[in-house]
C-alpha cells in the first residue's frame, strides 16, 4: 500500500495523470476506462492477486501479467513526468528556458531524447571548451564556426594571443575544444549518432594481457565480437561480469568513418569547411560522442539483459515454488557432508522433527557399513516412507548410498536443491523454529520439508538465496526483488494457505498481509484455538476491513463452520451464492455437496452481478479448485558414475535443474550437470525455453560430447 501511494501520491495535476493513463491505453492496447478504474484500485491499497481474482468486472478479466505491466508502465511514466519537472525548473533557473525549447520539452516520449534536450544546460565541471570559453576565446570558436578558409581563422587567432593565450596554437586549440563540445551538443547530431551506434555498434571482448589462465571461464569471450542489437542476455552479462573481475576489455565500437561522415551530415551549413571544423568534428566524436553513445549502449544492453534475465529468473522461481510437493509422509532428510558427515533429521507426516543423527559413510572415515545400518534402523524405527537428499557437497554419493540400501523396499529416494538451506539454518525464523537445535539440523530439517512442501519452506527464506539462474548477482538487484518477490507473493495466492497449519512466513505473503499481520494471525490460532470461520479473522489484532477483504479470499478453513471458507470464493459473494442456491432449488450446503447447477436460471444474476464474477462462483461450485502442484515421482536413475564412462550417442535420463537464456542444464546423476543448448532442446526452432522444458521435468537426453578438461558435458533433447 506505501509503494502505491508512492506512485500515485506525486501526481496531483489530474490532467498529467489523464495523459499517463492515455499514453498506457495506447501503449498496452488496453481501454482508457479500465486503466482507470486498475490504477484507482491500486491507489485504494488494492494488491495484485486481489484485483486479478476478485475484481474481473472492473478490469475485464485482466490477468496478473497485465496489471503488472500496468503497474511497472506507471511508475515508468510518473518517473518520467517528474524528471521533465526537474528539467524545466532547473533550465527556468538558468533564465534559458525559451517557449520552443519547453515545447520540445513538453512533447517528448523517450528518455534520451529528454536527456539530449537538456545536454547543453547540465551543470558540468570544468571542461577543456569551458576553459577556452572563460579565456575569451569564445568569439574566435564563433568565427572559425562560419569560416571556409583555414588562413582567414589563423589570421584571426592572432588577436586572440594575451595573458593566459600565449600563443596562436594555444587559441585555435581553444577554440576547436569549444566547438567540438557545441558539436556534441547538436540535436540533430545526437540523433544521428544514436542511431548509427543502435543499428550498427559491435560489442567487443579481448582478454587483457597476462589474464588468459586466470580468466579461463571466459575463455568465449577472449576475441569475442557480435553485433548489439543481436547479442543474447547472458553474453552481454558475461561480459560486464569479465569487466568487472579484470578479465576482459569490453567495448562498444563504432565505424568512425561513417560516424564522422553522419556528424558533417548532421551539422550541414552551420559549419563551415576549413581544417579546424574537421579537426573540432574529430574531437567531439573522439572526446565526447563515442564515449558517451559507447556507454549509452551499454546501459542499454544492461538494462535490457537484466530485464530478459530476470524474466527467465522469475519463471526459474515459480516453477521451483510450485514443483510437485511429497505431501504428507515421514520423511528422512539427509544434509551430505564428507568430511563433517551426514546429518539427518527424521520428520513425521507432519513435518514435525522428531529425531537427528551423523553417518560417515564417506572419505575420510569410510564408515558406510555402519552408516547403512544407520539409515535402516531409523527407517524402521519411524516408519519412514521417503528419504531426501541435498543435493550438494557429497549429494551425488549419498543418495547413491540409499538407493542402494533401500533397493526394491518401496522407499523412494529424492534429490533435494538445498540452495539457500544455510541461509535458513542461521536465519531469525529458524532459531524461532529451532532454538535448541544445531545448524547442521536445522539445515537438513528444511531440506525435507522442502520435499514435503516447497512452497511452504522456500518462502523462508529471501529469493534470492535460492539460485534461480546464472548471473542472478550481475542484474539490477532492486528490480531483481522485486519481480522475484511478486513471483513469490502469486504463487503463494494461487496455491492457497490453510489458515490453521499455516506457519507466518507463508502467511506474510497472502494478499494483503505482511509479516505483523501474519504473526497476529499466528500468535490468534496459539491463544484461542483453531479459526471456525473467516469471519473470525477480524478479531486479529489489526486485521482491520480492508486488510480482511484482501486476503480472506487466499486463506481456506478446511473445518469451517461455513461450507464456502474452503473454496476461493470471496466472502462478499457469500450473499450471491445463497442466491444462486434458491434459483437452484436448495441450501448453499445442497449446492456445493452436488455441484450441480442448471445454467439456464442464471441470467438475472448475471445480469445483476456481472457475468465474470457469476461465472467465476459457479466454476468454483461445479470444479472446486484444488492444488495446482503435479504429483511428485521418483526420478529414474542412470548407472554411471563418472564423466570418463559418457560416450556420445548414450542415452540417458535426467532431471532439468537450471534453466537459462541459451539452454537448459540437466542432472544425469553426476556432480556435473549436462547442457541442453536451446538449439538442441526440440527439433523445432525454439522462441521460449519455457514452453519446451521445466525445472525438475524428468527428459530423455544423448549425449553430444564430453569435455573432461573443463568438466563440460553436451546434451540433446531432439529425438
């Protein structure tokens, strides 16, 4: 609610914010009236998830990806607006702000043509023209400016020769530092330069001298060229990230010859032809021009990279939040180790703790004999039905271990991404949970119970942590929160929470909640017991209407005293479908134990509550929503053991742990995972890697090559 009025609150002339709301009709092809009415919603404190699933007929059906755009749109335009204010004030204040120059101003769209405007009048420091100009020599800039004879220039620069100007050299260098700034300055120029750099700019690696062996990762990228409008995401950030470790010289380059040849285009008769405004057109592309369109660029490929990788970040993220939960089973957990051991944790169905233990059945005390009378003691013991294994430091070789101790027993045994487990062994919410427990337990507790639910224990702990791609460290980490933490916020409304089992990390996510709220809720179910009802919500402290009407809808009550708490229909249609009911002949309790409805009889409701909103109720009724989440299946396993055992041409089976931009990296059962290349991901071409693989899909792959110096192993997916 604070970030919308943030984006609202800086908008007070209500014909700005008309002329926002038009620009994103246009430019989302979304109507002018439903924008209102989404924005106004916003403004109200109404979330996302609220607005997608309770409000269809104020938006159309508009799903969470369109008013997230909105949203995103928005705020681009309000920034946009406010720094057009800035400028203007601040050329006002230089008393240089003409009408045809706040006109200019006023009608421009695109931020860097914004920018281009307001180039001449930045405060800047001391430049080489500015000093020339406070030397006088700013006349002689003029003259040289108009002139076609080099002669007539030099004859003038005689007079310019005093004081600190000592000599005709020392003047005309002066005067050329002046015009190739006002050159640089020109709009037409600017234009044409930017264009000449988008359409045509090369980006350009080369290993710096002396860093071949250091910087062997990016070997690619040693004498690497592409042009920028083609160059994929993960190239433009593997390159900023071989800048940035001292690796790689990495340009922006330009042909200088045309370059040089658009600024004369863009200058025409303005200039003069004489020597000194080739060599001022010279300066201003060297000094100026290139570095500044050079680094343009490369913010623009940054910003772009980062907002590609992001998206296949965000989606990485909501397939691993919603992969297929293990669902209620006592369950071993085991944190491999080799030198420190195995720690594991037994979890009733629950996903209570109720014991831990150490094995060593690896180097260096090879204890595997008594490590596998271990695990079958505890097996036994607590009647365990399903082992996980974290899939780390010595994952490969313990659930090789299991598999092989539990063989034909009807114990399954699952690899476990423990990304970010440490994080939560040491973090506030597990000393909550956990207080007296080790960290090593506390490790291997939340690596089963993300088998059991991963939703439930992945919202733990921020996103971030939880390794949803390359390069996750080299974007924009501010937008990268945000987008990964809206990922969280849908999945856990389009899952659902149980409002009595719920814990308050989950609870904190639910539309309209937080984390004060959640402990509320929690700190409620302690000290009076189960929920009855949603309605009893409003007795938490600080659960106040709004806040109810937001969230209510999200959180079910499976005992409720009320048959519609366990659906996701809102508590305000409660009244609409107790009116459906008595078109349809019986109780509310009746319909939803027959979800039988005749449709014929609905037309007054609809006509009376909107036809989204009715349909949305009787869908729920007939086909009440239940987990979206797959079931979960054990994967399949490969028997080998070592890279030096591939051989092209083997087939194999594997498990998508990683998805990128340019393919796909699947764990065949070795610590090295095997790439899938986009261009071998289907025989067909291949636009968005999302539609052809999942994260913990199981796939069928041959192997391409197999590369033992670098550890890299090719694979395909085409049949």
């Amino acid at each position: 609610m604070e970030e919308s009025k943030y984006y609202f609150g800086r908008l007070q002339n209500a014909q700005v914010i008309m002329q926002i709301n038009a620009q994103l009709s246009t430019e989302l092809n979304i109507s002018k009236s439903i924008i209102d009415k989404v924005l106004a919603l916003f403004n109200e404190g109404a979330t996302t998830p609220f607005v997608a699933r309770y409000r269809k007929e104020v938006t159309g059906g508009l799903d969470e990806v369109n008013l997230i755009e909105i949203k995103d749109r928005h705020q681009y335009w309000v920034t946009f607006i406010a720094r057009k204010e800035t400028i203007l004030k601040a050329i006002q204040e230089q008393g240089k702000l003409t009408d045809v120059l706040k006109d200019k101003i006023e009608r421009c769209q695109l931020a860097v043509e914004l920018e281009d405007l307001y180039v001449p009048y930045k405060t800047k420091r001391k430049s080489k023209g500015q000093k020339a100009i406070d030397l006088g020599l700013k006349p002689l800039a003029i003259f040289m400016q108009k002139q076609n004879s080099g002669h007539a220039v030099e004859d003038k620069a005689y007079s310019f020769v005093r004081g600190e100007v000592e000599s005709i050299e020392i003047a005309l260098d002066g005067a050329m530092n002046i015009l190739a700034e006002w050159i640089s300055e020109n709009q037409w120029v600017r234009e044409r330069m930017r264009t000449q750099f988008q359409k045509y700019a090369i980006a350009v690696g080369k290993v710096k001298k002396g860093k071949k062996e250091e910087g062997e990762k990016f070997k690619d990228y040693f004498d690497f060229s592409e042009r920028c409008n083609r160059i994929a995401p993960h190239r433009v950030l593997a390159l900023f990230r071989g800048s940035n470790e001292g690796i790689l010289n990495f340009k922006v380059e330009a042909n200088k010859e045309i370059a040089l040849e658009q600024i004369e285009r863009g200058l025409g008769r303005s200039y003069g032809h004489n020597p000194y405004v080739e060599k001022a057109i010279i300066e201003a592309y060297k000094r100026i021009l290139q570095p500044n369109f050079e680094s343009e660029i490369k913010k623009q490929l940054k910003e772009k990279a980062d907002v590609e990788s992001i998206g296949v970040f965000a989606s990485n993220l909501r397939q691993l939040l919603l992969q297929s939960p293990l669902g209620a089973q006592a369950t071993l957990a085991i944190d491999p180790g080799f030198r420190t051991g195995c720690k594991m944790a037994v979890l009733n169905a629950s996903g209570d703790f109720i014991e831990s233990a150490t094995i060593f059945p690896h180097p260096p005390q090879n204890k595997a004999f008594e490590a596998e009378n271990t695990l079958k003691s505890l097996v036994h013991k607590h009647s365990i039905t399903a082992i996980a294994v974290g899939n780390g430091t010595a994952g490969i070789e313990t659930e090789t271990l299991c598999r092989k101790a539990f063989k034909d027993s009807g114990v399954a045994v699952f690899s476990v991404n423990e990304a970010g487990a440490s994080i939560y062994s040491a973090s506030e919410i597990a000393r909550e949970e956990f207080g007296e427990l080790d960290l090593t337990v506390r490790g291997s507790i939340s690596i089963g119970r993300r088998l059991m639910d991963p939703l439930a224990e992945l919202v733990k702990i921020d996103a971030k942590s939880i390794g949803v791609g390359q390069y996750q460290h080299d974007v924009n980490q501010s937008l990268l929160k945000q987008k990964l933490t809206e990922v969280v916020e849908s999945c856990v409304n389009h899952v659902g929470v149980e409002l009595n089992t719920a814990s308050y990390p989950i609870l904190s996510f639910v539309s309209g909640l937080g984390p004060t709220l959640a402990k509320n809720i929690v700190n409620y179910r302690q000290s009076n017991g189960n929920f009855k009802s949603r309605k009893e919500l409003l007795k938490v402290p600080k659960m106040g209407k709004k806040t109810f009407e937001q969230a209510a809808g999200f959180l079910r009550i499976e005992e409720s005293n009320h048959p519609l708490d366990n659906t996701i229909i809102h508590p305000e249609s409660y009244a609409v479908v107790t009116e459906l009911a008595k078109t349809q002949g019986m109780s509310v309790n009746e319909l939803m134990r027959t979800k039988s409805i005749d449709s014929s009889k609905l037309k007054p409701l609809q006509e009376k509550y909107g036809k989204l909103t009715v349909d949305f109720i009787v869908n729920e009724i007939v086909r009440p929503t239940i987990d979206p989440r797959e079931p979960l299946n054990e994967m399949k396993t490969n028997n080998v053991s070592s890279m030096e055992e591939l051989i092209p041409g083997m087939k194999l089976t594997g498990t998508v742990n990683n998805i990128t931009n340019f393919g796909a990296f699947v764990n065949i059962g070795l610590k090295e995972s095997g790439l899938v290349h986009i261009s071998h991901l289907s025989n067909s071409f291949v636009s968005d890697i999302h539609s052809v693989v999942q994260l913990n899909q199981q796939v069928e792959v041959t192997v391409l090559s197999v590369d033992l110096t670098r550890k890299r192993i090719q694979l395909s997916m085409k049949e």
